[in-house]
C-alpha cells in the first residue's frame, strides 16, 4: 500500500463507527477507545480529502461519500475478515466474536442458559447481544445471526430451531383489578376492559390474537399505558398495581401469576404459536464464532426443539 494510502485499520474504524452511529457505541462494540477511534478518522477524511461522517451531539451518520464508500467497503472487510478466520480452524479453540440480534423474550428467557454454557466451553469467544425487537436486516446490522420469530426471511438466509418450540401469549390482571372490573369471558369483552398495549418503534400497536376449537378472535383493545417491547416489565407492574390487563408471554407472566400477584384470564383461548429460530445468512464461510454456536445450540439444546 503507497505511504499516502488510508490504512486498513482506519477503513476499518470508520466501518464500524459508521454501523454503529457513534463513536461510543463503536468502542464499546470494538474494545477501542472512542478518542482511538475518533483520531482514525479524523486521519482517513484528511488523507481522502473529503467528509465521511456528519457529527452531531445525537448522532453519526454517513455523507453521500461516506455512504458510497461504506457500500463498496463492506464486501472487502467481510473477506478480509472471513480470510483470517480461517486460521481459527488451526486453533484448538476457536477465538472472535459472535453478534447476536435478538428480541427482548429470548434474552430474558431461553438464550441465557445457551449463552452461560456456550462461554464456559469457548472461553476465548465473546458474545456481543443486541437486544432488538424491531425487523432488521441482520447483516446490514451488522451482527452475524438474529433470533426471530416466522416472519418471512430475506434472502439467502438460513433459520434452525432454536429455544421453545410451541409459544403462548396470556392475559393477566391483578385481582384487585378483576373484582372492580369483572372477569373476561370472552375476548371481545376486553374491549370493555382497560388494557395495557404493546407497540413497535414503527409505531405498529398489534391486536390481541386468541383462538379456541379451531375459532381465531382478533380484538383491538384500549387501554391507559402504551409501552414499547423492551419496557414491557413496567406494563407489567402497571398490571399487578391493577390498572390493566396485560397480554405477554406467558413464561413472562407466570412468575407473577405463580405469586398471586397476577390472575390469568381467558387461559382456553390462549393461542399457541410456533417458536424462535436463528437464522444467518447462506453464504459459503460462516465464521468460526457462529459455526461454534450452531454446533452447540444442535447439540446441547435439542431437546427445545
């Protein structure tokens, strides 16, 4: 490479800034320092004579140049990256990091036992979790594999069974709240009912879905609190301080049914529904850190599946 060129390292930092959208958030995912960070490019924009990344107290996003440079750019770090980790294959023990995009349920619940057996076996793997309920694109992302539920795949993407494989979602309310109230019988009677709502960052809010007997009831409820998925605990404690039903999952709630904190309701027109996959992209070299985890998950968990 000429003297004058931008080193690999610096094309590399403004990579990852650039996926990350700020500087901190970059050192942390990287394990650099964000001044580190800062100063490459600062060097890169100087060497190329041209603005990469517009700054604001909020945010960093790419110019025009820096978004056209990242479009070319990431196909070349991809291989650069797929072809040292060929050397994990010579390792007695695979190193790296593994990127995992997943949504707040699996983090909460089933992941954790996969991802406390999966370090004590692959010491030298770290795992970086991003907790995510939103529909993403997980190489665009840039994480390696994502955990979601059905929904339909991009691409050249693979999915395996991972976690539960029959889900249900419940309705609860604090007894206090069911004896003011009353008790529903049937899922159209929650429109009568105070209820604590979900909703995506999209701003989607998702009906209420029931089935018995074959029979599917969708209903749209009203309710005080509006709460994003990643806040569903304080829709929650809402509940259990009896100012709504709540509709979540029921592992999530049983604890505090379990308590008596919570009643459930309607518990014959829970609708069962398929469980989690992972899934990653089809391409021909995965890395050693996702290939372990594969293999582990298959393994060790197959059971849940």
């Amino acid at each position: 490479m000429h003297a004058d060129s931008p080193s690999m390292a610096d094309l590399a930092a403004f990579a990852l800034v650039a996926r990350h959208r700020g500087f901190r958030q970059a050192a942390r995912a990287s394990g650099q320092s964000a001044s580190a960070l800062s100063e490459a490019l600062r060097r890169l924009e100087q060497q190329l004579g041209i603005r990469l990344l517009e700054r604001t107290t909020r945010s960093v996003t790419p110019t025009a140049a820096g978004a056209l440079l990242l479009t070319r750019l990431r196909p070349a770090l991809e291989e650069v990256s797929s072809a040292l980790d060929v050397l994990n294959d010579l390792r007695d023990s695979p190193r790296g990091t593994l990127r995992l995009n997943v949504p707040v349920n699996a983090a909460r619940f089933f992941l954790q036992p996969m991802v406390d057996q999966f370090l004590r076996a692959y010491p030298q793997i770290r795992v970086e979790l991003v907790v995510d309920n939103n529909f993403v694109d997980v190489v665009a992302s840039g994480c390696d594999a994502g955990i979601r539920y059905g929904e339909r795949l991009e691409q050249d993407m693979i999915a395996i069974p991972i976690g539960p494989r029959t889900q249900r979602f419940a309705v609860a309310g604090a007894p206090s709240y069911l004896a003011q109230r009353g008790v529903p019988a049937h899922p159209r009677d929650l429109l009568q009912h105070a209820c604590l709502l979900g909703k995506f960052l999209s701003g989607a809010v998702p009906p209420w879905e029931f089935e018995r007997d074959g029979q599917k009831v969708s209903v749209e409820p009203d309710g005080p609190v509006i709460v994003t998925p990643t806040a569903a605990d304080f829709a929650v404690s809402m509940a259990i301080a009896g100012h709504g039903l709540v509709y979540l999952f029921e592992e999530w709630l049983q604890p505090y049914i379990d308590a008596g904190q919570l009643q459930p309701v309607l518990e014959d027109w829970a609708m069962p529904f398929p469980g989690p996959f992972l899934y990653y992209a089809g391409r021909r070299h995965l890395p050693a850190p996702l290939r372990t985890f594969i293999d582990f998950v298959q393994a060790n968990f197959a059971q849940l599946a």
